[in-house]
C-alpha cells in the first residue's frame, strides 16, 4: 500500500436515496429496497423497546448515554435501522445480478474495479467498516487513536455484530482509508449512499440526540440482541410482503414517512405475534401458586424472603435441601417473588439433563397457569426438545402468526411458545422457558449469537437445579454466566441436595463479582437451609436453617465385594462377589414381595446384571415387570417406554388404593440415569460404591414417599431408614480397589474417600437432613487425609493430586475458551466472539468418556431391504426434493440411540439416503445395518459388523464385543 493516502472524508450529501439499492430479495414478488427495510427494523426495534425491556432497563440505558428514555428510544431505533446500511456495497448488490445491473453501470458508482468480487467482505463487516466515520460525522464522540474508546467505534462494532459475531477493534489508519483497505466498499458514489440512507433514517425516526458515551458490556448486550431480534422480525416474508412499495416507488421523502408509518403501525403486531412481551410474576402467596401448603422449607423462605427482598432488592437465592423436600416448589415461589421485585420478564430453569427437563417442562407450564400473567410463552429448550411428546404436541397447535395487534394466546395455549419462537437460537428469548443448562452456558463461550443468548436471560429469573452436578468445566462456565447475571442485576435461584461451602462460595462470588463486589466472601450452607445475596449490596446474609419434615436415618450397609459384574450369568456364583452379594440383597424381595433398585456404574454392568439377575429369579423375571432394565443405550422410543413404565410402577402413589398393600416383587436394574431425571421410590436401594454425592441422591429414592405400614413389606419397615446397600469393589487385601471396567466414571480418589466415610459410620447411619452438609463438606476437606496411614495415606495423596490437576485442567480450559466477564470488556465487543480454535457449541456436552455418538439400527429384512423396525413395518424415508418431512424426521430420530464415540471409529456405516444430507440433525448419525443373530432370553438379538466391533441389539439396548 502506498505511504501516501488522501484521508477519507464524510462526503457531503447533496443527492437524495438512491431506491435502485435492494435489501431483501428471497421469495419476494421483487427487490425490496434496502432503506424500506431499514426503517422496517428501526420500527420493530421501537416496539421491542416499548415491551420487552423494563422500566429500569430503559432507565439505565438512558442514563448511560446522557439522553431521555424518550430520546434514547429514537437514537436507539435509528441505530437498529443502520445494521444493514453495509448492503450498499458492490459485493452485497451484486448478488442479484438484475438489480445490480442498473446501478452497477451508472457512473456515480463506479470503481473500485472488482469490488463488487469483493464476496469475503460480508455486509455485516461494511456496516461496522462504514459507520465508524459517518458516526463521527454525526457528531459521536471520537476516542483519538484508540478506537475501542470511541463511541463511534463502539456503535459500530455493536451493528456489525447482527449477524452473531462482532469484528476486531478497527486500528484508526483503517478508518482514515476505509475504501483502501476494504475496496469492497466501493468508491465515492457508493459512500455517498450510505450517507443518505443515515440522513434520512435519522431523519424519520428523529435519531437526532448525540449520546455522550458508550454503553458498558452489559447494556450493549441487551441492545445487540434487541437489534437482532427486530432484524429477524422485519426480515419475515409475510412481514415485508405487506409493506411491499409498488414497483415506481422513488423513496422521495413524502413515500418515505408514508412507509414509515405503515410499518410502524406493523410492528406492535409482528412483536405480540411471536409471542415476545412480559410475563408478570403477579401472584406472591404460596397457596395462589400451588394445591397445597408449604413445608417447613417452603414456609421459612414465605416467611422471611419477602421482606428480605424489599428491604435489600434482588439477587441470588441459594436452597440446599435433601432430594424430595420440594426444591422445585421453593424454586418458583422464590422466582416469583424475585422476580416480582426486579420486575423480571420471565424465568429460565436450567437442569442437568434432557430427562430432567423434558419433566420440568410441564411443572413450570402449570406453575405459570397459577402465578403468572402476560405473555407466558414457554419454551423446552434442549438438543432433542422437538421429540418431547408434551412439547411437540403443544406445538401442533400452533397455528399462523396473529394478525396485527391481536394477543396471540388463548386459555387453552397460553403456554405454548408459537412456531417463531420455536425457531433457531430463539428459544431463550421466550418469556419462560426450562431446559438443559448448556443452552444458557452456551451464552458464555464465543459461539455464533451468544450475546442474543445473554440478551434472552437478561431480565429473566435464572434458576439452576442441581447446582452440585456439575464437573469443573461447566461449574468454571457457571460462575461466568452468573458474573453477567450479577451485571445484569438479574435474580437467580441455586438448588442443591449436596453442595459443599466452597462450592457455594465460589458460585455467590462470582455473581457479587459481576454485581461490583469484589471481595471474597465465606459461605456456610445450611442444610436443609437457604442464603441470600443482595445484587444492590453485595451482602451476604446469614444462612438460615429450616426444618424437614422428612428426617430419616439412613441404614447404610456396606458389603465388600470381589468385582464379578461382567460373568455370564451361566457362570458358577463367586463366594464374596458382586453377583452374591446382590442377590442376597434381593432375597426379602423375591420372598415377601417389595421394590429394590439396583444401581450399576456402567452401562455394560447393568445389562449383564440383568441378565445374572434373569438367570437366578426365573419365576421373578416372568413376571410382567417384575424385573426391568433401564440405562441410556437404548433408542429414544424404547427408553421412552421403559421410562414411563418405571414412573408407573414406581412412582409416587396416586390415590388410597396404591397404599393399601405392599407392592409385588419388582426390581428395577440401572444407571444413573435414575439419580435426578425420575420421582421414583423403591423399598431398597442396591448400589454401587460411588461418590458420595451420588450416593445421596441415589438414597433419595429409598423410601421416598408416604406409604405407611400397610404400603411397604414388613422387611422395609420403619418407613424413616431407608436401607442403602453399598457394593464396595475390594481387592485380595480388602482395601477399595476400583475395577478397571469404570474406566473414568468416577474419580478413583473420591470413591476411596466415600468408602472410608461409610465405613467409619458404619452402624449408626446416616441422619438426612442432619449429617449430609457435614459429610459433604468432610469428603472434600483438603486435610482427609490427616486421619489415615502408612500406604494408604500415600495412595489417596497421589489420587488427590491426579484429581486436583485434572480439575484444574479442565477450569483453565474453561477460563481460556470462555468469553470475559462484563466488567474486562472494556468497549470491544470482538472480545465476546474472539475464540480458540475447535471452539463449538458441543463443548458443552463434551465429557471424558461420555456418550458421544448416535447410530441409527436398520434391520435388515429377507428381501435385502432395511426398515426402522424388526418386524419390517417401518420403512426408511428417504426424502424428497425438499428433505425429509418432518413426520418422517421424527420417526428417524425415534429410533436412534447414543452410543460412546470409540466403538464408531475407524469405520463408515451404512451410507444415509441422499436427502438426509440437507437436515443437520440425520447429517450426523451413523446408520448400522443389523442382521438377525439368535435371540437373548425372549427378546430377539440383531447384530453388524462395524469395523473391529460387533454391535449388538436386543431387549437390553445396545451393546459392543
């Protein structure tokens, strides 16, 4: 480039709109006019501003940019409509070659040559490489040589980012010579353009205030998502359609207000149609909310949150309580209140698991039929949300967008999100919404829209279940989220059966960090129990301690065991094994009648449990369920079956009838699965050694509902100890001794840690609530190892530190590709897209050893044809012009079960219909062509060769040799 450069200027306008220039083409009659959609965009965005954001919110925007809510309305439209103003360009226009041939051959805009080939310069990049100057032209305060500081640059930046990524801080050489570095911006005439379309877009919607400073990272977020949400509402077909200017249109000022106020008047109506207002937490007594009253959890957060809350404002709810003492309840009662308060939107629940999810779904649906008014769109937001039955079947009712203005919910629907916000990255910005806790984590890796995602939860109440569950990784992930919830002020909610102090500190840390409070504090969790943060003061209250009215003492047995989980079950009974050890267990309940599970570590283990377990109660087995087999390989169908089979048989009693008698043998044999997605109750519990947390939460479905005397065997009685049999893998000198099978399930260190804990109480149980806080606490206590000795002293040393550098692995890895926290934003928002390489949203679901792979079985039938079904009655859908139908996409996915990535490679699978490349949901899936193989007690076996595997298929899922 040459040292010498004419410094580029803001050229002075003296030409009116140029109407030739096209914005939206896609299934239009004919080219709609980019300023047409400008002013489109800036309407919506008005309408968005008068619904979705609160009072406080407009508030402190305004207050922030040294405007008037009034003013900032206008300013802040004008700049949602200049998102697209980099479509005036040679590369944009050119993509439709008809439109472009006129304007492309008149002089006014000619040169650069080639500009208009120029196509890696994307619009969204011109928009931030344009305004830059023409803000600064406007009047926006300048930052001299260092961009990021400019106001100019700031807004900019935040319109380039429409697209779901903001671009680097432009260097000021740049800005001075735009046209020189970017010669896809075209030359003079086109600049020029872009001027007028400022002018008279700041013209219509009186854009005229000048802020004096940038918005903070947690406003700028807020009014990204908005600009992007009133670009995707403008961009609708049947939204342009009826704006559509008639084919002599000349955008003279006259048709340009008369535009303008066609679609102001549109837009109220294209923001009530999808369904985007407020939800008002309207109801705050507990017996409004729900059927029934308050246990002592309940009652003491009715009792003292609400004048909590009005005495110090919003903030962060921390509730630790046994599984089954009504979390949930306390939850959405505290979410009202909260969210009452802050004058939330609405309320996410985050949960750990699809199963969890799909189950909350339908709780906060009839939560927000008794508590909430407004718009109460409710969204099921997981990867495979479309195949819920509640949800999908919500979905089938929902109908053509509303007409303008018209409230689009009826008595019957009021929860149900409509068809736009069920569409892609759209889900969070529903008022309500539950689903898996990476959808909201995802808001904080630099992944494509993650601002939208921070939007969406802004100003809603953000509830975590399960708050222990998670690994460094994702814990890492949480604290940032919530550091951008303490920015925003917004209310959240923390459940947890186990939760030790440190774990709790670091998670109200983080949000008093985001809050502006920086020093550490010390948390103590009461158990059971509940805390509060101030978002205003920082100030941690006092724990309080609350009653239970399920106190139980635990009957913890614990049962060394040589580990013969995986003999076949023809194979002679080891004396001291596994396989002995349960089927002692289980004698009271083959005898006398009564419910047991049996939790195994491994997929592989439970299956051939099951089958040990077949072999040695034959009579028990014949049964119509009285032994059944629940675990993750399964198809979707299947475990949806069995699932709902399991909550039938063992659920909770639904009316006198169910607890009249003892129920009849039956035994449930699974993973863990079991320990957070089901409500089920079992007179024992048979469990593997692991670590203490599971442990609990696995023992929260020993007993767990009232039955009485009459409902449980006389062997299960007292109803309040619960017996917990605990298989503890011990080698020759009967120490702990972890079987290889694991693998990394678990960590090796904490199961030792767990075992010696159980063996010390072994004899007096365990008191829940009473002891759980003080043995979680214990487990993780750096000076465990103080009580022990000699080689085991050393051993659980190394185990320790193996752990502590592979948990610290994972939070760098966590801190590394996790966006900054709002505060280290510092007016460049490229530092909320900037990210390493590898960097997907599947991150979030990554763990060691987890399952990772999807497969598809289709069993081969006599004539070399394949179906979805054994019996041949399901064909396999290959896909029109258009793709797979959704019908026939449903019953795909139906059908496909997870598998661990390992037993995929090396080795391609049955080659997928051609259509199934267009759907990225099929694109992924490995089809296994399966033949008959023998049969597997009375279920048929299928089996195929992939690569150096046998894969297998029968009653008891998948399996691999």
């Amino acid at each position: 480039m040459a040292v010498m450069m004419k410094r580029e200027s803001v050229p002075p306008v003296h030409v009116p709109v140029d109407a030739r220039f096209w914005g939206k083409e896609h299934g239009l009659p004919r080219p709609y006019p980019v300023l047409c959609h400008l002013l489109d965009t800036a309407g919506v965005f008005g309408a968005l501003w008068d619904v979705l954001l609160s009072d406080q919110v407009r508030e402190k925007v305004a207050g922030v940019l040294g405007l008037t809510v009034a003013e900032a309305r206008r300013v802040l439209s004008f700049w949602a409509g200049l998102h697209d103003l980099g479509k005036i360009t040679p590369p944009f226009q050119a993509q439709v070659p008809e439109a472009f041939a006129a304007v492309g051959s008149d002089p006014a805009y000619a040169g650069p040559p080639g500009a208009e080939r120029e196509r890696a310069f994307r619009h969204e990049m011109a928009t931030h490489w344009a305004l830059v100057q023409l803000l600064g032209g406007a009047g926006y305060p300048g930052g001299g040589r260092v961009m990021r500081t400019a106001v100019s640059h700031q807004v900019a930046q935040l319109l380039g980012g429409h697209h779901g990524c903001f671009g680097v801080v432009l260097k000021s050489k740049e800005v001075a010579h735009a046209s020189a570095y970017q010669p896809g911006l075209g030359g003079n005439g086109w600049a020029v353009q872009r001027q007028a379309h400022l002018e008279e877009l700041r013209r219509v919607t009186g854009g005229w205030g000048v802020p004096e400073r940038g918005l903070p990272a947690e406003l700028a977020v807020i009014v990204a998502g908005l600009a992007v949400v009133a670009d995707w509402l403008a961009s609708q077909k049947e939204a342009i359609i009826p704006l559509l200017p008639s084919a002599g249109w000349r955008a003279t000022p006259k048709e340009i207000d008369m535009h303008w106020e066609r679609t102001q008047k549109a837009a109220p109506g294209l923001v009530a149609g999808a369904q985007l207002g407020r939800a008002r937490f309207d109801a705050q007594r507990f017996e409004e909310m729900f059927a029934f009253a308050p246990n002592s959890l309940q009652a003491d957060l009715v009792a003292r949150l609400p004048g909590m809350v009005k005495e110090k404002g919003t903030g962060l709810l921390l509730v630790t309580a046994p599984t089954g003492d009504g979390k949930t309840e306390a939850a959405l009662y505290a979410a009202s209140v909260l969210g009452h308060a802050a004058g939330a939107r609405g309320l996410f629940f985050a949960l750990p698991t699809m199963a969890t999810a799909d189950a909350m779904y339908p709780r906060v649906s009839a939560f927000a039929e008794h508590a909430v008014s407004g718009e109460r769109a409710l969204t099921l937001l997981h990867s495979m949300a479309w195949l819920s039955p509640a949800y999908s079947a919500a979905g089938q009712s929902v109908g053509p967008l509303p007409a303008a203005g018209e409230v689009s919910a009826d008595p019957s629907t009021a929860t149900e999100a409509g068809r736009w916000l069920r569409g892609h990255r759209r889900g969070l910005l529903a008022p309500l919404g539950a689903g898996t806790i990476d959808q909201a984590l995802s808001a904080v890796l630099p992944v494509t829209h993650n601002a939208l995602r921070l939007f969406g939860l802004s100003d809603k109440v953000f509830v975590v279940d399960e708050a222990h569950a998670y690994g460094p990784w994702m814990h890492q992930l949480l604290g940032r989220l919530l550091e951008w919830l303490g920015a925003f002020g917004a209310p959240v909610v923390l459940l947890s059966a186990t939760l030790s102090g440190r774990t709790a500190s670091s998670l109200v840390d983080a949000y008093r960090r985001g809050a502006g409070f920086l020093e550490p504090s010390s948390v103590e969790p009461c158990y059971p129990g509940w805390m509060f943060t101030g978002a205003a003061t920082g100030e941690v209250c006092v724990p309080r301690e609350a009653g239970s009215e399920r106190r139980r003492t635990l009957d913890v047995r614990m049962r060394p065991v040589v580990w013969d989980a995986v003999a076949t079950a023809d194979s002679p009974v080891r004396a001291g094994g596994r396989r002995q050890a349960v089927r002692e267990a289980l004698e009271p309940v083959v005898v006398q009648g009564g419910t047991a599970l049996v939790c195994c570590t491994t997929v592989a283990e439970a299956q051939q449990t099951f089958r040990d377990l077949r072999a040695a109660f034959p009579e028990l087995a014949s049964r119509e369920g009285g032994l059944r087999l629940l675990h993750s390989r399964y198809p979707a169908n299947m475990r949806q079956q069995i699932t709902s089979a399991c909550e039938t048989a063992f659920g909770k009693p639904r009316s006198p009838r169910d607890v009249a008698r003892p129920r009849p043998a039956s035994v449930l044999v699974a993973t863990q699965v079991v320990e957070q997605s089901l409500d089920l109750d079992f007179d024992l519990i048979i469990t593997d050694l692991a670590p203490l947390a599971q442990l609990l939460q696995r023992a929260g479905r020993g007993r767990r509902h009232a039955r009485g005397a009459c409902g449980r065997p006389s062997w299960a009685l007292p109803e309040d100890a619960p017996r917990l049999v605990v298989l503890e893998p011990v080698g020759e000198s009967g120490a702990t001794q972890v079987p290889r099978s694991w693998g990394s399930v678990y960590d090796a260190g904490m199961l030792h840690r767990t075992a010696h804990l159980l063996r010390e109480r072994a004899g007096c149980g365990i008191a829940v609530p009473g002891d759980v806080q003080e043995l979680v606490d214990a487990v993780y206590a750096e000076d465990f190892v103080d009580r022990l000795d000699g080689a085991v002293r050393r051993e659980l040393v190394r185990m320790d530190a193996l752990r502590q550098a592979d948990e610290a692995a994972e939070a760098h890895l966590a801190d590394m590709v996790a966006i900054c926290a709002p505060a280290d934003v510092a007016g460049d928002l490229n530092r909320l897209s900037r990210r390493e390489a590898g960097v997907t949203e599947e991150l979030l679901t990554t763990r060691l050893g987890a399952d990772s792979g999807r497969v598809l079985c289709l069993y081969e039938q006599p004539d070399g044809t394949v179906t979805l079904d054994e019996g041949g009655a399901l064909c396999l859908p290959t896909g029109g012009v258009g793709g797979v139908a959704h019908a026939e996409l449903r019953q795909v996915m139906a059908h496909v079960a997870p598998v661990p990535g390992a037993w995929l490679r090396g080795a391609e699978g049955h080659p997928a219909p051609p259509g199934w490349g267009k759907h990225p949901v099929l694109r992924d899936l490995v089809l296994l062509q399966m033949q008959p193989a023998g049969g597997d007690g009375a279920a048929a076996v299928w089996s195929c060769r992939h690569g150096t595997r046998t894969i297998r298929v029968s009653g008891v899922g998948l399996e691999t040799s």
